[in-house]
C-alpha cells in the first residue's frame, strides 16, 4: 500500500518549535535516494524546504537554513522535521515525499500555524 502520513503540526508563536514526522510506505522510502520535506502556504505553490539522502546528508532552502533540522530513520521509513525559531511566514501545510518526486501522489499533509 502506498501512502505518507505527515503528523506533528499544529499552532505555535513565534520563536517556538515544533517537530513534524513522515511515515512512508516501503515502496516510496526507497524510490529515490532522498526524501524531501515541502511545504505549501496559502495561495502559493509547494516548495521544497528540505532534503536528506539515505546516507543522511541534508541540504536546506535559505529560507530555512539554520533554523530547521531534517534527519530520517531508515528501518522504520520516517523522517522528521525540527523546526526551531519559527516565524509567521513558516505557516503552511507541510508534506514529505522523495526528492525528486516519483509521482503525483501526496499525503494529507500537516498544517503548522505560527502566530501570537
């Protein structure tokens, strides 16, 4: 069965943290060498914030640079997102999926909200 389950989003001020996880199915973990986490705000189009290959070496957009963390646990198909020192503009629904993508599915993503 294919599918991503994103968790761990929710309200937080700014200048708090929070920590998303991403289970994949086995099929999709493995497709490609990295996994990606993206994410899409109101009214514009999904980026891609974060990635790590199955080696472990994460690479970020500036925008994110410094503040979040992406790591990935092989046996058990998940990675997590640490988000630390957030910022209103970091509001969006987030989502994992490989790097590049394989194909036009997506999870339900999980929306982080980041306002006083």
């Amino acid at each position: 069965q294919v599918q991503l389950v994103e968790s761990g989003g929710g309200l937080v001020q700014p200048g708090g943290s929070l920590r998303l996880s991403c289970v994949a199915s086995r099929s999709i973990f493995t497709a490609t060498v990295s996994m990606g986490w993206y994410r899409q705000a109101q009214g514009k189009q999904r980026e891609l914030i974060a990635r790590i290959t199955d080696d472990g070496t994460p690479m970020y957009a500036d925008s994110v640079k410094g503040r979040f963390t992406i790591s990935r646990d092989n046996p058990r198909n998940t990675v997590y997102l640490q988000m630390d020192s957030l910022k209103p503009w970091d509001t969006a629904v987030y989502y994992c999926n490989n790097w590049p993508t394989v194909s036009d599915y997506w999870g339900q993503g999980t929306q982080v909200t980041v306002s006083s």
